[in-house]
C-alpha cells in the first residue's frame, strides 16, 4: 500500500502536481463542480460553451465564453467558478483567453478567490484585474497568477466578465490549471570557454528535466537573442559562438506542457581568442621585434639560463 502511494505521489510530481485541469472540450457545460452564476443584472448571456473558430478563440476544439450583456443598465457581471481545489506549495492559476474585437470597449475581466463557498458574496479577494487591452484580442494568450498566500487551503477561483451599461467585449477562456509554478533555474556557471564553445549550467530549482536558453550579445534586449529550445543536459555545450566575444545568456525550466518557469537573471561569458588569431599576434610580435632587434634577441639567446637541446 505505502508503495502504491509512493508510486502515485511520484507520478504527480512527474505530472506537475496539477489539482484542477480543465479544457472545455466536454459537450457537458458547466463542467461537474463548475457554476455559472450572475449577480442579477444582465440574464440573458451567461457563460457558455464556445465551439467556434477552433484553435483561435479556443485552445483543440472548445473554449467557454462570455458575451457582453447588451442594452443593460448598470454593472452586469457572469460568474465562472471551479469546483474546490487544493492549491499546492508554490502553487498557481494559469488559463489561456483572448478578447475578440481590437481596442477598448469598457469590459473589465477579474479573477478572484473565496476560501469559503462558491456563493459569490464569498469572492472577497480580488486576484487579478485586467482592462480589454490586456486580454490580447488575436490568438488565446496564457496568464499566470501565483497563489503562493494559499498554500495548503482549500479555495474556488472565479472569473468574472463585467460589462457597464451594455458596452464591452466578449471573454473567452481555456485550459485552467491550477498547479505547481515552475520555478526559474539560479546560480548560472560558466565552463570550459573555448574559442566557439561554452558549458553553461544552473541550480535546477524546479526539478525539471528539459530547459530553454536564450543568449546573444552582451546587454542584448531579451527575445532578441538565439533560442535553444529542447534543452535536456545540465551543464549545456553550447556551440558556434564567435571568439573573442562577450555574451550574456538566460535560463528557464519547462517543467511540463504550456507550464514554463520565469527568465533566470543573465550571466555573462567571453568566449576565448582563435588559435588562428593568437598565431596572427605571435608572428606580428615576432616579425616586429626581428625587425627591431635582431642583434638584441640573439644576445638574449645566449644568456639563456636554460640548455639547449
Ligand atoms: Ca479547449
Ligand atoms: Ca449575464
Ligand atoms: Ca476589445
């Protein structure tokens, strides 16, 4: 039995840890334990199960949505809100969504968090808050939000479409997860610099298993740089780096799908001078000084302290 348990913890530590995973893509809309309530002003749309525009307003094939109540008056709000979920340690709330028409249109898009019921009265934390603006309007964009202050408690999350006197824009939502943070790597080191050729190794905070880097020039603007995805050794070789050259270079762990860490803090590395180049400042310096002192370097030859073969 004790083993079986052990089995089934390492399998969720494999899996992320992951307490609430869901996609949409079951007809069955809300989903068991899920509600879909409003405050009262606004009945007629309510969050729904959106089938349309698969793979842009959905991640596969189904999303949920909320329309705008239109003709309203006042603060019309609908509730989408999870069943009870335990949030881990390090744990977080990360969903895709998107907005549909481009600009601002008055919606405000909440996520709160009731340690209590999922009676709305409840929801006295305000997570996050984002304007249209901040809800991308093209393709589903993924948010985090930490939930490091609820560790260990048992919680409901709701995500609250608000539109004032019938002007917005609809809210469209997929693959809430609640789980572990992948955390950022820390410490990069730096070894056996080469002319092309660089180890770079990091402390592996989350545990992970594959790994991101992104380098370029020194004080390059990240997402600029050169990604190497797929990552899987730890210390990394990198290659085909120019000699003589300063670089910085980031880390992030990918500890599962769409669950990547932060960017770790840059480090720094300048790559060693060719073998051809040291050649070039051996005959420069050689041919200089032959030129200079030709009578000067065979005294010198022969106050050498040591014997020649
Ligand atoms: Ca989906
Ligand atoms: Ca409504
Ligand atoms: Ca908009």
């Amino acid at each position: 039995m004790k083993k079986l348990l052990l089995f089934f913890m390492s399998l969720f530590s494999l899996l992320g840890y992951s307490q609430l995973s869901e996609d949409f893509e079951n007809p069955v809309f809300p989903p068991p334990g899920w509600v879909v309530t409003d405050n009262g002003t606004g009945t007629v749309q309510s969050w729904t199960r959106n089938t349309a525009l698969a793979g842009n307003w959905t991640v596969d094939l189904a999303s949920a949505s909320s329309r705008p109540e239109v003709g309203v008056t006042g603060l019309a709000q609908d509730w989408l809100i999870t069943p009870q979920v335990n949030v881990p340690a390090n744990g977080q709330v990360r969903f895709f969504s998107k907005s549909t028409s481009a600009g601002e249109a008055g919606s405000v898009y909440r996520v709160l968090i009731s340690t209590a019921t999922q009676n709305i009265a409840d929801f006295t934390t305000t997570l996050a808050t984002y304007t249209e603006l901040e809800i991308n309007n093209g393709p589903m964009d993924q948010k985090f939000i930490l939930l490091d202050a609820y560790a260990g408690q048992n919680v409901y999350i709701a995500f609250v479409h608000e539109v004032t006197d019938g002007i917005g824009d609809r809210w469209l939502l997929d693959n809430v997860n609640v789980d572990v943070q992948c955390l950022q790597p820390d410490n990069l080191t730096v070894a056996a610099i080469g002319d092309t050729s660089v180890d770079l190794g990091w402390d592996n905070i989350s545990g992970a298993s594959e790994w991101e880097i992104e380098y370029g020039p020194a004080g390059f603007v990240q997402g600029t740089g050169t990604l190497v995805t797929g990552v899987t050794t730890n210390p990394f070789t990198l290659n085909g780096l120019t000699a003589a050259t300063t670089y910085d270079f980031y880390v992030r762990a990918i500890c599962g799908l769409n669950n990547p860490s932060p960017w770790s803090d840059s480090e720094t590395f300048t790559t060693r001078s060719t073998v051809s180049n040291l050649d070039n400042v051996k005959r420069t310096i050689l041919s200089s000084a032959a030129t200079k002192s030709c009578g000067t370097l065979a005294s010198k030859e022969t106050k050498s302290p040591f014997t020649k073969l």
